[in-house]
C-alpha cells in the first residue's frame, strides 16, 4: 500500500512538471514525448527516476529552468501534498517574499467537480483576511493548470507536533482551540464551511496557528449534498451528517474542531465505530465520551463531549457559545496566567503605596520650597 502512494504521488508530480514545461514552452513537445518514452521504459523495467532529474540528466532541462517555469516565480522545492495538487516553496520576485504555490494535479482537472472544489477554494481565500487564516496572495493559469498562491508560514502541522511532542497540556490545547475557533468564526462570517478540518491542516508556530487548505471548502448557500471521494478523505474527523453525506453547516466545522481537540489532549485520534454512530443517530441517543487522560477538568471534557455529539442539534447552538466556554476554561484553568495578573496587582499597589508615603514624608520639606518658589 505504501508503494503504490509513493508511485501515485510522485506520478502526480510529475504530470504537473510535464504540463508546466509545456505551457511555458521550456522543453519543445516532441523533445518532451520522447523524453518521456524513453523514462516509461525505465519505469517497466523497475527503474522510475523522477522526471526532473531525468531531464536534468538528459540534458533539456537545467535548474534554473525548473525554477522559473511559473512567471514571477522562483520555486525552490516540493515541501508536501494536499488533496488535490502539489505545494512548492517559492520566491516571489516582486513582492520578494517566500510564498507557497499549490498546483491543482491535471489527473483531478479532468474531473468537474474536482476543478470546482479548486476554484472555490481560490474565490474563498481572496475573502479571507484574518492573522489565523492562511492568507491568499494570486492565483492563475498555465495552459490547463491552475494554481494559487498563498504566504508561506515556516512551521509544523499540528499532526506533525503531536507525533513529535505528545499530546498538549490541556492550557496549551485549549489555547489552541480558541485559535481554531476564531478563525472559523471568520470563514463561517463569510458564509462558508470549512468541511476538511484535521490536525494535518493546522499549522503551528510559537504557539500561533494558521488554518490552511481550503480545497473542499463550501458555502452555506450551496444546499447540494456533499461530495467527495472517500480514497481522499480524513473520515476520523468529519461530522456523521458529512460522512453520509447530507448539506452541512457550521455545527459540522464545530464536531471537526471537538476531534482535533480529543487528538490534541489524547494524543491519537477518537476511535470510531461509524455503523454504531448512525445507530445512535437514528434512536437519537447521545454518544458518551471520556477523555482517557487523568487530570483534565471535568469542564473541558464535557465541552469536548457536546462538540462531537452525533446530532448537529445537541452541539453548541452558535458561535458566541463555544467562544465563551473556550473563554471561561482558560479563565479558570490558566493558573499562570491568573497569577501574572495578580502579581500586576501587587505591584501597582506597592509602587503606589511607596508613592503615598514619600509624599506623606516629605510633605513639610516640599511645602517650604514651593513657598519659597511662589514668593
């Protein structure tokens, strides 16, 4: 299974490569078709160099080609994947600022409904403005290829923290949480849902986030039902109504949040039993939850717990609500916090006091002077 994902990914790569030195015209068609021919009978006999290198050794390729075969562009390298392309680091030569630039794969361009999900995803981010939201910069098209443009933020993927760290302290995944949440808040302001939520589309730095891939993004007024490919789905965190595929709200972005904040506590993801959920859901019965991890306030697990109830009816009714549970939590389990303004408070008091008796002490001797002064 892990050879065939390698072989996929590193075929969807080079499909765009192809597409990109065609569209530009860096390498002339035929000298491309045969290039690749002859990579293809490598390939059969168990050799699959990529098709970068393989050009770059054949001579029809160099690195600085590569590097500018986007207009504007310097790309650097490939730093990962999303559902549906391929995201390179690059250098934008105007603005001079490092970018991320995500190519939608031509295998999925072929389909509509895969195309659409892109262009919503471009029309989405060029509404966005907030300091938690990956932030769109341009989008275009290169022949058949789209592709968009977002700031590029150097740090690591919630997904990736956990594996590296452990689960969060709960101070630090609530506080994480509230992060999430605002920034939903504003897609949610903008009449979309986010619909693919998880802890691999969190990205973390110095303890702020950034929500990032919008490709199955939607808006509250398109009433279609979902539609996605179970192959490309991250079915541990969706809402029952989007795994059965019923049109969703915001209560579905909140039962994605409540799974990434068991993830971030537990440190695994929420077992599921989907047949079992949809029991539940058709008696109407509420799904109890225990966080399996000792210390962690009865508060917080119950608010995790009515997140992720299967009925979008039994979870928090609007925004406002779970923002101030998310508020009161943190008041009232921030022990650090709770003494640094304390502590504020000692301090103006002792300063002010300190104030208070010098003056009473040199009351007479100021007095004298200013007498002194006035005559």
């Amino acid at each position: 299974m892990e050879t065939a994902k390698y072989f996929f990914e590193e075929q969807a790569e080079d499909i765009i490569l192809e597409h990109l030195c065609l569209s530009t015209g860096a390498i002339p068609p035929k000298t491309l078709e045969q290039d690749i021919l002859a990579r293809q009978k490598l390939m059969a006999k168990g050799q699959v160099p990529d098709l970068k290198n393989w050009l770059i050794k054949e001579g029809h390729l160099t690195q600085r080609q590569f590097a500018q075969l986007i207009p504007g562009y310097r790309i650097v390298a490939k730093i990962g994947e999303s559902n549906l392309g391929i995201l390179y680091k690059a250098f934008h030569l105007q603005m001079k600022r490092w970018v991320v630039i995500k190519l939608l794969n031509p295998k999925f361009a072929k389909h509509e409904s895969e195309t659409m999900h892109f262009l919503r995803e471009i029309y989405a981010l060029g509404k966005f403005d907030h300091p938690y939201v990956l932030r769109g910069l341009d989008s275009g098209k290169l022949g058949n290829l789209y592709y968009v443009v977002t700031e590029y933020f150097d740090g690591a993927s919630l997904e990736q923290y956990v594996k590296a760290h452990g689960c969060l302290s709960e101070r630090a995944a609530l506080h994480l949480g509230l992060q999430v949440l605002s920034a939903l808040e504003h897609l949610w302001q903008h009449g979309f849902v986010h619909r693919d939520l998880r802890p691999a589309n969190i990205m973390i730095r110095n303890r702020q986030i950034k929500l990032c891939d919008f490709g199955w993004i939607r808006a509250f007024s398109q009433d279609a039902q979902t539609t996605f490919h179970l192959a490309h789905a991250h079915c541990e965190f969706m809402s029952p109504e989007q795994l059965s595929g019923e049109s969703v709200d915001f209560r579905s972005d909140v039962y994605s949040l409540g799974a990434i904040l068991y993830f971030a506590l537990c440190g695994n993801i929420m077992q599921r039993n989907i047949t079992q959920d949809f029991a539940l859901i058709q008696t109407h019965s509420a799904r109890p939850l225990k966080i399996p991890r000792p210390n962690i306030h009865a508060d917080t697990e119950d608010m995790v717990a009515k997140m992720l109830q299967l009925d979008p009816n039994a979870r928090f009714s609007n925004a406002p609500e779970l923002h101030n549970t998310f508020e009161t939590l943190l008041q009232q389990y921030c022990p650090s916090r709770q003494r640094s303004v304390v502590w504020h408070h000692y301090v103006l008091a002792i300063v002010g006091l300190g104030i208070l008796i010098f003056g009473l002490g040199h009351w007479q001797y100021l007095r004298t002077i200013w007498l002194k002064i006035s005559s």
